[in-house]
C-alpha cells in the first residue's frame, strides 16, 4: 500500500525523499497529463533535457505517493515531451498539437521570447474554447513583462524574474570594490536586452563610479566561437562581466574567456551549471557568481537531503542539475488541482493564485508563496561564488568538476520581491 501524504509528511526526513521508482501499484485512473513544450535538440538540447529530468522526478514523487487525489479517485500524472527544437514557431505549433490532445497543463521556460507567444497563444485559445482551456507553468523564462506589462489569468512563473535576480546580483557587485570597469554581455532577445537595460539602471543607483566599458548582445544560440567577443571584452579592461547568458551560450563564452585569458570576474544568471564550470575550471575560483533559488551547498539536513535524493535518481555527473523550483511547480499544481477539486484549468487558476507551497512538502527545504496580483512566485533568492570542493562551505561540486558554489549572500522572499504593473483580466 502506498503511504499517505499525511504520512509522508509526518515522516523522518529520510522519508520526506522516497526513491522515485516505477510503482507497481500506482494510480490506474486516465492520468492528468503535463505537456513540456522544449528545445530537446539543437543548440540548447542539454539545458531541455536537464529540466525534463527535474520535471520527471517531481512527477515520478507524485504518483509514488497515490498521484492526485480528486473527488472521482486518484489520477496519475504523465509528462509528455515536445520537442521545439528550440525555435518559437515550432513551439507553437506543439501547442496547438498539445492543446488538440486535451492536455490541460503546459510547461515551457528556455525562452522568454517563446513564453511570450505561447502565452498571447493561450490567450486566445482559451477565450475561443472555453470547454478545453489549459494553464501555462513557467519554470524559467524571465523577462519581466511577462508578470508586468503581458501578464495573464493563464500564466504563472516560478522562477524569480530577470529584475529579481538583477537585483540581488548586482547587491553582490555594489560590494566588490575592487571591481570600477564592468561590460555587460547578453544574448539578443527580450530577455538579454531586459538585463542590459535594467542592469545599467541599477548601476547608477548602487555604483555610480563603475564605468560601462562594453554592451553586447550576441545572437541567441548561433554562435559558435566566442574568442573575438572574449577578446574584446579583455582589450576593454573590464575587471567583471556581467551575463545573462544560459546553455551553451554561457558554456562557450567562458571558455573562451579562458583562453584569451581574461581575469574579469563573472556576475552570472546561470554560472553554476550545464558545463560552465568545468570549462572555466580553476580561474573561475573565487571570480564565478550565480544567483538562484537554492544550491546543493546552501546547507542544512532539508537540503543536503533533498541533493542527495536527487543524486540517488540522477547519479551520472552530466546530469547534475537540480533546481527546487522545478519541483515546486509540480508541487503546487497538484495541491491546487485538490484544493480545487477539479483539474479544470480556471479552477485550478483560481485555487494556485496566492497559494503557498509548505516547506514541509520539499523536505522542509524550501517556501514560497504564488503572488496573486500577478502570478509571480515569491521564494528567497542566493548569490554563491563558485570554489574548489573541499574548501569551506563547499561539500558538493558540480558535474563532477571539483568545482561547487559557496554561499554569499541570502535574501528572504521579502527582500527579493519587486513592485509590479500587471493589470490582470481575471476570467469568468
């Protein structure tokens, strides 16, 4: 027999984490079915695949547990895969495909180009087909107008956005005066021209004496050498970069920042995985900074508990890459789908605005809290520097590079919060 959530959740913490393992009696009800809609190929297949493996496990959590507990009886979960290759049209045209299935829940986040479209898309399929609505869940795309000026009913991020994230970064970069020269890169599109613009914003505010040698956007997912942009930016003298750069596009840029042998420190979005720090490798020590929801070093028993599930499911180092907001996604859906006794995608809606994800649900790990104005989830945010394994504060690396992050700084969900402009039209 299954154990209860209630159970579950009065268990020991080793038991906060069963093994997500194929469930010889799992739910045999029609399954609720998740659609990720992602770049599975192509230039930033690996940063695709990294989130399925998140995605799947927290699915696999669920129906170890009994799946969703509706009124009718429990139903399983099923993520299915779509792959865009990467490109918005095709993502699109998935949709549609997804939405022609009766799918009734859509993930996406390697774009915010990409969520923007699906989005507008969502729109106007569920005002034109109220019968078969469905929710967007946005695990990381993080242009900002997407909880501001193009916020929807229809959508909500769990990622802290692209100005979050700023922010707290750049509290990081306001403190290292050693840094006067910084060049902000990025790649050309909504997000990566959000951060420049935003970045240099705040800049004037908290370090009006650094100096903005270089701004640059390259094009997203298309190039392949780095060595003259890396040159450029070590002619310029900047002492830090700052990026928001993910994928390969990051992978790349720090490679041949590497070679050109740059000594710019790096104030990244995403520093921390998908092979960047092994390809920067021992010059990233002590000059490496990502900013992120949670790390395998933050510490505690919740958290060294929640990696070492994680590892146990996953243990191959390419596939070391976790995030708790993945989880919490899959979390508060499904307590929402409960709560709203239906996984009907207005209901569900209704019930996931405002609601609160129980730390006690992730382990004890982590809280958060759906913002209802806008449908941004508000949860703490960590800037961490990367360092050699073994140093203090640095028991985990990352893909088994012999190189972890170090905890620098904390911010509380309060802290980390922003105003916003969403003006939501709530549906009927």
């Amino acid at each position: 027999m299954q154990p209860t959530r209630r159970a579950l959740l009065a268990a020991p913490l080793a038991l906060a984490w069963p093994a997500a393992q194929p469930q010889t009696e799992a739910p045999r009800a029609e399954p609720l079915r998740l659609a990720m809609i992602e770049g599975l190929s192509g230039p930033f297949a690996n940063a695709g695949e990294a989130v399925f493996r998140n995605l799947l496990w927290a699915v696999e959590r669920i129906n170890a547990q009994g799946g969703v507990r509706l009124p009718g009886g429990a139903r399983p979960l099923a993520l299915l895969r779509f792959d865009s290759k990467g490109n918005t049209e095709e993502a699109l045209s998935l949709l549609k495909s997804a939405l022609d299935q009766r799918v009734g829940f859509i993930l996406q986040g390697n774009s915010s180009a990409t969520a923007a479209a699906l989005v507008d898309a969502l729109d106007k399929h569920n005002a034109r087909e109220p019968q078969r609505r469905a929710l967007f869940l946005n695990y990381s795309a993080v242009d900002p107008a997407l909880t501001n000026e193009r916020c929807s009913f229809w959508h909500f991020r769990f990622d802290a956005h692209a100005d979050m994230r700023l922010a707290a970064l750049t509290d990081a970069l306001r403190d290292d005066l050693g840094v006067s020269r910084l060049y902000l890169f990025g790649q050309d599109y909504s997000f990566g021209q959000q951060v420049a613009r935003k970045a240099r914003q705040i800049l004037a505010a908290k370090r009006p004496d650094i100096s903005i040698v270089g701004d640059e956007l390259h094009p997203l997912g298309r190039v392949k050498d780095f060595l003259p942009y890396a040159s450029k930016i070590k002619a310029s003298g900047a002492q830090a970069v700052l990026t928001g750069n993910w994928g390969n596009d990051l992978t790349l840029l720090v490679r041949a920042l590497r070679e050109v042998g740059s000594e710019a420190r790096l104030y990244t979005f995403y520093g921390n995985a998908l092979g960047a720090p092994a390809a920067i490798g021992e010059a990233g020590v002590g000059r490496v900074l990502a900013v992120a929801e949670w790390h395998p070093n933050l510490g505690g028993a919740a958290s060294d508990a929640f990696y070492a599930a994680f590892k146990q499911r996953f243990p191959e180092p390419k596939d070391d890459y976790v995030h708790v907001r993945m989880q919490a996604l899959v979390e508060m859906l499904v307590r929402a789908i409960e709560a709203a006794g239906s996984p009907e995608a207005a209901t569900v809606a209704r019930a996931l605005a405002g609601a609160r994800l129980d730390s006690r649900w992730l382990g004890g790990l982590h809280s958060a809290q759906m913002r209802a104005a806008d449908h941004q989830l508000q949860q703490p945010l960590v800037v961490s520097v990367m360092e050699k394994l073994g140093s203090p504060g640095v028991r985990h690396d990352v893909e088994g590079s012999g190189f972890g992050f170090r905890t620098l700084r904390r911010f509380d969900a309060v802290a980390a919060a922003q105003p916003h402009s969403c003006q939501m039209s709530r549906a009927d």
